[in-house]
C-alpha cells in the first residue's frame, strides 16, 4: 500500500503521526464543540450547511478522520459513525479522546484508497481534509462511491483551488494576490519542508471524476471567512480569506 502509485500514503502518515502534541490540543478543540465548526476559521454548521439534516440513524463513514471529532459531530446527532485513518499516533488520539467524552464508534487503520469495508455499507461519506486532500481523489472518490448506497451523501472539504494557486511552496507561508502556479494539469503537490504529499484539482476536473462515478452534484460551498476571524494556521491571513474563498465543500450524492 506504500510503494508504487501510493508511496505518498506512508509519508503523509509519518507526518500526522510527528504532529502528535499539537494535535491532541486541537483534537479537544473539536471533540468540545457544541457545534460543528468546519475548517481553519471554524465556520460553524448553522453558516455552512454541509451536514444532512436528519442523521438519526444513519451509517456514517469519515475518510482521513484523523482524531474524530467529525465523527463524534456525527455521533452526537444520532449517526453511527465510523472513522477510516492510516496514521496510528492520529488514532491512538481519537482513542483517547473516545474515553475521556464517553463516546463510541469504530476506528480502522485503513487509507482512504484502500477502505477494507463492505460495499454499498454507509448513507454519508465525509472528508473534511483528511481523505479530502491527503488521499489520491483519483482513487478515493471511487472508493466512496463504492461504499455508498444509492442515493448516499458524499462530502468533502479541502482548500479552495484558487487558494492553491496563490500559495507559495514554502510550508506556512501565506497565500499571496498574484497567482503562482497554472490552473491546467493540478493534481498531486509536494510539500518538502516537512515532506507530505497533498491532492487539489481544479473544478472541471472535480465535476468530470464526480459525475465518472455516478455522483450527482448537489453543491459547491466557498467559503468566506467572517469579520475578525482569527486561526492557527499560517498558510492563508484573514485579509485574503475575506476576499476570496479559502475552503470549498463539496456536496454531492450516489445515483440510485
């Protein structure tokens, strides 16, 4: 699973797995939320409207889950959730954070390529970040589009194909006004100062690898970052979120 086409899976492993500490801070950020919030400016779910409105129930599967706290989300309003990473130390956090809020589902040490999990098994497949950017869409969007059921959610959350061609390589620099990189051909990004490995396409690609997979589209939310917003990462400032959408979601659903 970590040669060949997906040599990139054991790196970006590794590193999640070197990020342990300041994870686990925001990792109970998240599992205290009264709310979803979504992304690096946490936009809350009442604004972004990404999650189903009845999850009662429902069979939930989170792509790249990291520490769970999308999952938890799901959980806490009736879900039953499982969550999918290859990175253990991300895992081992999620488990943690499972016994100190009394909560829980089923964790598996799987990527997002390769989920070893039953066909047709949930109604919501979710990614915010993790499989989202981490995962080679070219293999994971199939492969949420085989553990669907006819007429299941997928959702997924990444940065915003613009932000990707104003964001200079180095790691943590902000994203600048000028366009640095061409939109034609985006796919695979390499990142070398703390080497990972992420995926962004742009939208046509997105709606022809959709639609090759039987998905109806059902939105596409670009996110605006609210006045006074503030956050911990460094890759994109308030002044440029507020201009120009930092985040998209996308929304889409399994033909029946």
């Amino acid at each position: 699973m970590g040669g060949g086409r997906f040599d990139y899976i054991a790196v970006n492993a590794a590193a999640w797995d070197r990020r342990h500490d300041e994870q686990l801070r925001a990792a109970r950020r998240g599992w205290s939320a009264t709310e979803p919030r979504w992304g690096i400016f946490h936009l809350p779910e009442r604004t972004a409207l990404l999650l189903p409105e009845d999850l009662d129930g429902k069979d939930a599967l989170e792509l790249g889950c990291g520490t769970a706290y999308v999952s938890a989300w799901l959980a806490r309003r009736g879900a039953a959730p499982i969550g999918v990473d290859p990175s253990p130390s991300q895992l081992g956090i999620a488990r943690q954070l499972q016994e100190e809020f009394g909560l829980s589902f089923p964790l598996v040490r799987a990527a997002g390529e390769h989920v070893p999990l039953v066909d047709r098994s949930f109604d919501l497949v979710i990614s915010e970040y993790g499989a989202a950017i981490w995962a080679d869409p070219y293999a994971w969007i199939p492969e949420a589009a085989r553990l669907l059921r006819p007429g299941g959610e997928l959702v997924f959350l990444g940065n915003s194909s613009l932000l990707m061609l104003c964001a200079p390589d180095e790691d943590e620099v902000p994203a600048t006004a000028e366009l640095l990189r061409p939109h034609f051909g985006m796919h695979r990004f390499e990142w070398p100062d703390d080497p990972t490995i992420e995926f962004h396409l742009g939208h046509g690609d997105w709606i022809r690898l959709l639609r090759a997979n039987r998905f109806e589209i059902l939105d596409l939310v670009e996110f605006q970052a609210p006045p006074n917003a503030t956050s911990d990462y460094g890759f994109v400032e308030a002044w440029w979120a507020e201009r120009w959408p930092y985040e998209e979601a996308w929304r889409a659903r399994k033909e029946r």
